[in-house]
C-alpha cells in the first residue's frame, strides 16, 4: 500500500531503489525478502549496502493481530528488530512508519510526538514495541507515526475502497461516527518523508494529512466526490459493529515537530482524498 507509492517518488529523485517484499509474483522488480528471517535480512542489507533502509513491513489488520498476537509480535517488533540490527551492524540509516494507534485515544485534541503512548490494543502495543527497539538499538533513524492510511488503488482493501464500492450499489449506509483520526494519503506521506530524510534530522515525528475527522465524515466527503447525493448516511457508534480488538476513540495526529521545523508542508485531508478517488475510481463508476 506504502510502499507503491514511495518507490517512484524516491525514482523522481534519482534514488536508486531496491524494492522487496514476501510476495514477489506479482511484480518482477521485487527482492524476496521476510524480515521475520534474520539471516536473510542481514544477508541482503549486507549485499545491496544501502544508505538507507525504508522498513515498512508490517502486520497492519487491528483484528487479525488482536487474535493471534504471536503473529503480530513476530512481524511488527522481532521483524523490526532483524532489520534494526542489521543496520546497526552496517552503519545504515533506518526508517520505521509506525501509527497512531500507540494511543489510547483519551485525548480531545490531536496527539503530539511529546504525548505518552498507551496503546490500548495488540496492533498499537506491537508497534509501539518496535518504535523502542528502534530507538534503543539505533542513533541515525527516522521513526514516522502515519494516521489512517488512504491509498493503493487497485490494491485498496481498506476503508475507503469499501466504501465506494458500497456507494456504487447501495442506498443506505450507516458509519462509525464516535472514533477520529487523521486522514493520510500514501503519496503526500512519501513525499513528505521525502523531504524529512533529506535533513538528516534524525528522531520521531507524525506525518499526516492535516485535519481530522470521523469515519461518517469521510464517507460524506466520499458521497460528495462520488457524486451519490441519493445515498442516505446514518451515523453509528462503533459498538454497531463490533470488532476483536477494541479502538482508541481518537488517533488524531499533529505534525507538531516537523511545524516547528518548518521542515514540510502536509495538505488538508479531503483535498488528499478528492485527488485519490478521483484518479483511482471515480472514472470506474
């Protein structure tokens, strides 16, 4: 999802990019790699000498980690430790996206990168967990907290993707509206990090879409886009659908470190949003 859109903006800017993932069939260019396999990771990190390693595997389903936390912890702290290590053994700098769901989710306004984490599920907690084993083990690393992701267009399993095929068929809808978040669109997150990895300002920060909102305001944002002005919206609270894993009732984010840095600039999240619909499904109604 993330790592579609990072890879050509990074090529605009005349990055080399060596791209891996667990699944290569889909995609030729693509290095096998799990970075749950240690030897495999040092192996590769050791052959390919990057400057810089971008790590943004990850086990992201809330649910699925809430039911079998082994997986989540294998993958999203022992995975980011192999890959931690190995840039400390090669002296390479370090890359981690984590979320906003390190949270709990108790406070009104948007989170800071000096607000304490809480995470109140097994997802935030495994994340949270490789933020640390990231700052422990590493000096020259960037870990990057994102908020809701939007993007992947063919590949868009999530939220916003569902949402619109249920825009095309349906006529009523009802929609979270007790939890909040900061949208965040996976091409202006890249070219953000873009920017920040170029100052070699080393540290954590929040990159986000600016703004919040709930998910019932980003499916009238979407009826608005789509055009389904007939779609009747009802706004639930999220016990309506339950869930495995409980979440916070806000991962609002505020890009408070890279504002005071003046380091970059991050659009409003329904101009993010509009230019993602639009140029991935929109034109298929």
């Amino acid at each position: 999802m993330l790592g579609s859109a990072l890879t050509p903006i990074l090529l605009e800017d005349n990055y080399q990019v060596i791209p891996t993932d667990v699944n290569t069939q889909a995609n030729e260019k693509l290095v096998f790699l799990d970075a749950c396999d240690t030897s495999s990771v040092f192996r590769i990190i050791e052959e390919q000498n990057p400057d810089i390693v971008m790590h943004l595997a990850a086990e992201t389903d809330v649910d699925r980690c809430e039911v079998d936390p082994d997986r989540a912890y294998k993958t999203n702290a022992i995975g980011t430790q192999n890959v931690a290590l190995a840039c400390q053994k090669f002296n390479t700098i370090m890359v981690y996206v984590s979320t906003g769901a390190v949270f709990d989710g108790s406070k009104f306004e948007p989170y800071t990168e000096f607000d304490d984490p809480k995470p109140i599920n097994t997802y935030g907690k495994t994340k949270l967990a490789g933020e640390r084993i990231v700052q422990n083990l590493l000096h020259k690393y960037y870990i990057v907290r994102a908020g809701w992701m939007i993007g992947g267009g063919a590949k868009d399993k999530k939220f916003i993707a569902k949402m619109v095929d249920l825009l095309k068929t349906t006529k009523e809808l009802k929609v979270v509206a007790d939890k909040f978040g900061s949208p965040t669109y996976t091409v202006d997150f890249s070219k953000g990090l873009r920017q920040l990895i170029k100052t070699e300002y080393f540290g954590l920060y929040h990159l986000s879409n600016k703004g919040s909102c709930s998910r019932y305001d980003i499916a009238n944002e979407l009826v608005k886009i789509m055009e389904r002005d007939d779609v009747q919206l009802t706004p639930v609270n999220s016990a309506y659908f339950p869930c495995p894993a409980p979440r916070p009732r806000s991962e609002m984010l505020r890009n408070y470190k890279l504002d005071l840095l003046g380091i970059t600039e991050m659009r409003p999240w329904k101009e993010a949003l509009r230019d993602y619909v639009e140029l991935n499904f929109k034109n298929n109604t």
